[in-house]
C-alpha cells in the first residue's frame, strides 16, 4: 500500500501560487512530507521564487517550472539548459515546432522533461482567428500535440478535458499533465471544465496540477492527502 500511496504522491503537483516566497515556504511546512512535486509559475519566480526553487530540489522535491519558454531557437535551447541546471523535473514550453525542438536540445543529458503548452485555455477559436491563425482549437491542439511528439519532447500540459481524445491520439508516447482538477463537491472557482482527481488518471492523465482545492483548503495536508489517495484508488 505505501509504494501505491507514494507513487499517487508523485502524480500530484501542488501549484504555488503565492505572490511571495515567504508564502510559498509557509505552505511548504505545512504539506511536510504529503506533497513531494510543486509546480511554481511565473509570478513566484519573478518574485524570486528561483532560489526557491533550488532549495525544493536539495530539500529532495520534485520541481515543475511553468515558465512557458518561447523565443528563437538558440535563447531556447540555453534558457533550457540553465533551468536542467537547476535539477527541475519539468519545465513548460510553448508547443511551437522549433521551441519544442531547441528545448528538447537544451535539456539533452539531463533529467529535466519538456511539456508542451499547446492553446492557452483562455483561447477560443475566435482569439486564434483574431491572431492570425487559421486553424480553431481542437485541430491546432491536436496538430501541436502530433508536432510535440516529432519534435523529441515528454509531454503535455492541457485540459483534463482533453485528455481522453489526447491519450487516444498520442499513445502513450508523451506524459499528459493536466490542471482543472476539483474534488467532487469542491468549488470550481474560475475554472470552467473540471475533472474529479479519480476521473483524470482514469482518462489517461499521468500528473494532476491542483492549487486551490489544497492551497485554500482549511487543512492543506489533509486535502492533498485525499486527493493522494483518491489517486492511489483510481490507479489500483
Ligand atoms: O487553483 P487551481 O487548481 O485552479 O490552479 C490550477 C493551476 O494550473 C494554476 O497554476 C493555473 O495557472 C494552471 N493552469 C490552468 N489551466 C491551464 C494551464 C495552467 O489552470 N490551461
């Protein structure tokens, strides 16, 4: 039961987001040894999250940059190899064909896995149109998803909406990480399409990124640890 429980520990990511570190680090004590990957994005990192972030990975956390990389190919690529540098275990990129590429480049030799962000959530089909783009949502999701896959990268960040057409169509060759997680009876807060923790890993999803549900929760550690173990169920 304790290598179930501590591999369902490994699937959840508790997002940080807090505006400053001492923050941060307030709810890191309190989750103590319940939560061992956090995801930190960029507000905490612009408010000097990244030595945090280097004392999650020697305090033996598991570290997920949502930095959302995108620029040319050689900016990529170093920016990469700093935060593998750091001995971060994700780091976010978006799904462009030659980002995905260099950073796929830039972490080579290091543990450190890219996801790909394929169409910011708060994009519909209109806002693609409006930036130039011919394609709507689910066909430009499901090409950058195929283009993630060929350019050499490990997964990807989307709806836990989607993960159940994304597993069909990508295999099991790219982890699927998915946000928009809520407990049954929890409140959505401003997320639109969300997934019980049970139902995402039984769609498919690989990691769950859940704030809120654990952050402003009365009792944090005990929130993560049903979502834990409701996990843990849901992979039996
Ligand atoms: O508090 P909550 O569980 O809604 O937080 C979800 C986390 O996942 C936040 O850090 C949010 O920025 C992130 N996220 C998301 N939807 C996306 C991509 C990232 O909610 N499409």
């Amino acid at each position: 039961m304790s290598d179930r429980i501590d591999t369902a520990r490994d699937k959840l990511i508790v997002a940080l987001d807090v505006s400053s570190v001492a923050q941060a680090e307030a709810l890191i004590a309190r989750l103590g040894d319940t939560v061992s990957f956090y995801k930190l994005g960029m507000e905490i990192i612009y408010g000097g999250g990244l030595e945090l972030a280097r004392r999650l990975v020697s305090s033996g956390k598991k570290v997920f940059l949502d930095l959302k990389l995108h620029d040319i190919p050689t900016t990529v690529e170093r920016a990469t190899a700093q935060v593998a540098s750091i001995g971060a275990t994700f780091l976010t990129v978006h799904a462009y064909p030659q980002t995905m590429a260099a950073a796929a480049a830039g972490r080579a030799g290091s543990s450190l896995k890219i996801l790909g962000v394929t169409v910011m959530t708060s994009y519909d089909n209109a806002d693609l149109a409006a930036a130039g783009y011919i394609s709507g949502v689910k066909e430009m999701v499901e090409r950058r998803a195929l283009q993630a896959r060929d350019a050499g990268i490990d997964g990807l960040i989307l709806s836990a909406a989607e993960v159940a057409s994304l597993r069909k169509l990508v295999g099991s060759d790219l982890l699927l990480v998915t946000p928009g997680i809520r407990p049954a009876g929890s409140n959505a807060d401003d997320q639109k399409r969300i997934v019980t923790p049970g139902d995402a890993i039984r769609a498919g999803a690989d990691h769950l990124v859940v704030g809120r549900p654990v952050t402003a929760a009365a009792d944090p550690r005990a929130a993560a640890a049903a979502i834990i173990d409701e996990i843990a169920q849901a992979s039996a």
